[in-house]
C-alpha cells in the first residue's frame, strides 16, 4: 500500500492530508506534529485567543474525529529526527519509518534574540504556537509593562491586544518605521496613527541594546539612550523557514526549501509546501507566509502527488485585524513605483493600491472589503484598472 508522510501538522499538512483523501487516495497518510495539539489556526493566537475570548478547542482546524474517520494516522508530540533519501524511510527518535512519498510541511520558526544581549532571561517570549500563549498569559494584567520588539504585523497585533486588555505598552522597531518591511508608508502612518491613540507608545528608528535583569528581565536600553522598565517582552522580529531536517538530508535549500512549480524538492519522492517552501516566481526564490498560500500550496502538491501535473500559481492574500481595524491584502507589492490612494464609502475606511508603472499589483484595503474583493479579482485576473479610476472613478 502506497505510503504518504507529511512532517509538519500545521496548516499546510493538515491541508495536504485531507486533499489526498478527498481526492481518492486510499494508500496511508501519516500526519506527524511536533506539538501536542491537534493541527490548529495560527493567526487568533495574537488576537482573540491571547486575549482569553477564544477557547482553545476552537481553534482545531478540523473536528476530533476528522482523521480517524479517514483513515489519518495522525500523530502528535512526535520529532523526526532523521530523513534517510537513500532508503525512503524516516527516523522518529527510536523508531523507523518507510515511505513512497514524503512531504516537509514543517513550516517556520520565530528568530529569538541573542542571549549576549539578554536574550535568555525568563519573562522573554515568542509567540507562534498555543504553548508561546499558554507563558504570556499569567503575565497579563492591567498595569503591566510590555515591550514588544519589532513592528510587523504580528507585533501590532500583540501590541493592539495587550493594550486592550489594559497593559502599558511600548513597541521598538529598527527601521524607520513600522511595517517598513512589507507596506507602503502611507499603511504605516495608518497604523501608527491607531496605535498612538489607542496609548501604544511606538518608538521607531531606534534599537534594542540589552535586556537587562537577575531572575527575569527587568528594563531595556535603547540604542538613542533611553531605558525602559519592563515586565515582559514579547520579540516579533519575523521567522525563519524551518530546513534543519531538509539540509541534513541534502535537500537543496535558499530562502527555504527549494521546490519546483509542482512542488517537489531537488531528492525525488520528496515534496514540500506552506512557510518552509521557496519557489520561483518573478526570478527570484519567494516563500510566502500566508494561511490560504499554505493550504493553496498543500492542496496542490496533494494533487500532483496523485499524478495531476499541474504547476502551483499562487494568488496570494493575508489579512491583520488590530484594534476594531480590519487590513486585509491582496496581491505581493514586490516592485511597485506608484501608490493610489481610494477612499471608503465609511469614515476611516480606504484603500492604497500598489502600481508598478500602470499594472496593479497589490491593494492594502482598511476596513473596505468591497475594495478588497475588487482588487483581488483584478488581481487573479490579470487585470489592471488606471490609477486615475482608482482614484476617483467607479470600479464596480
């Protein structure tokens, strides 16, 4: 009997595992996690479940008995430690593993601060996983002072709810401002703008130079010279692709591991897809860390598996909800000289589409899903509307 395994049961395995047996495949899937949780949603882990209004059986991504009734041999709190190419099979501490087809779903991993900087002190955390939530909590409690590192999407999100749940914030990011990394200055001076007054103190152009404390960490010093009294950190500084067990397999591995447009890796019989895969696209080698890229990507391997061929086009979206705010993206700005700005039909409500020259190629829309859907169809369509329409003009 033919043998799929998955490593990883995040998104993208959970995914990739159910495809196949939607599709027919009546072989065996082995779904193994590192986590002691059934496959979950990652993205309320900042938001509604850090904040106590979700509860964690709510956030399983499929029922307690989805896999067994499929014939999902899912197994959880479990390591590969090895992958053996050579002989097909896998090795689970003592344990050994054959497959016809193995896939690397195992995603990414938050990037820690060093411990020379006061890294490894207690009361520093990451947040990626339930367990990453289960530490903060108890340390969260009106009056107390958080330091968020980093101004991306996730540390808004932190940053937004810790403030709701009455903690005095402060976020640090290095560059000269916030989200500087992945939006136009114009989302950037949205989002500082709701940050601000909502109380998050945001201190942007400026480093982290230690963390300092005995039992736990105490103050932060800043590179511009100032200190900050601290009960907590949270770091969201971004991930990285998780590719230890791909490159000791030889595995070929830059910016992730490297599939082709079907999804498989350089080792044939392997395949991988979601946060630890790269693919080519516009030249260059591209991951994208977005919950339907996952399950897009996954699915389609899943096919391909199966004897379909056919080459994964990706048409990304992701969203962030910080405070009563909803972004949601469509498209990758990746080039873009022009940005357009649209007005929503509600107070606060716009949208910021992204041109290189007169194509499209990606819309921050704030609270407006109507421009939402419109951009993303254009999008997925190939389609691009002229900047002076956007403006002003109707686009329904």
């Amino acid at each position: 009997m033919r043998h799929v395994a998955i490593i990883g049961a995040g998104q993208a395995g959970s995914a990739l595992a159910a495809k196949l047996k939607e599709l027919g495949f009546d072989g065996r899937v082995t779904l193994i996690g590192d986590e002691p949780h059934p496959p979950y949603q990652r993205p309320p882990l900042s938001k509604a479940y850090l904040l106590g209004k979700l509860a964690a059986d709510r956030l399983a991504l499929r029922g307690p008995s989805f896999y067994a009734e499929r014939g999902i041999d899912l197994r959880l709190a479990t390591k590969v430690t090895r992958i053996i190419p050579a002989e097909k099979r896998i090795e689970l501490g003592s344990e050994s593993l054959a497959y016809d087809d193995l896939v690397l779903a195992t995603g990414a991993a938050p990037i820690r601060l060093p411990a020379d900087i006061g890294g490894a002190l207690a009361n520093i955390f990451a947040l990626r996983t339930i367990g990453d939530v289960e530490e903060i909590t108890p340390h969260i409690a009106p009056g107390k002072r958080a330091l968020i590192v980093g101004g991306g999407y996730i540390g808004l999100e932190v940053a937004a709810a810790l403030n709701q749940a009455g903690v005095d914030v402060t976020l640090v990011e290095l560059q000269d401002r916030i989200l500087g990394r992945v939006a136009a200055a114009e989302t950037s001076a949205y989002f500082r703008s709701l940050h601000a007054d909502r109380g998050v103190r945001l201190v942007e152009g400026v480093g982290l130079v230690t963390l300092e404390g005995e039992d736990r960490v105490r103050r932060a010093r800043l590179s511009e010279g100032s200190c900050v009294d601290v009960d907590l950190v949270i770091v969201g500084i971004g991930v990285r692709p998780s590719v230890a067990l791909a490159e000791a397999a030889g595995l070929a591995v830059e910016n992730g591991v490297c599939v082709d447009a079907q999804g498989r890796t350089s080792v044939a019989g392997i395949w991988a897809a979601g946060d630890c895969a790269s693919f080519l696209w516009d030249g260059r080698r591209l991951r994208i860390e977005s919950v339907p890229h996952a399950s897009d990507q996954a699915e389609a391997v899943a096919a391909n598996i199966l004897g379909a061929k056919r080459d994964y086009h990706p048409r990304p979206w992701f969203w962030s909800d910080q405070f009563d705010v909803k972004l949601q993206i469509a498209g990758l700005n990746a080039g873009y000289d022009r940005i357009v700005e649209r007005k929503g039909a509600k107070p606060g409500s716009c949208s910021y589409w992204y041109f290189a020259g007169e194509k499209l190629l990606a819309v921050d829309a704030i609270n407006d899903a109507r421009a939402y859907m419109i951009a993303k169809r254009l999008i997925d369509t190939g389609r691009s509307p002229s900047p002076l329409d956007v403006a002003d003009g109707d686009l329904a």
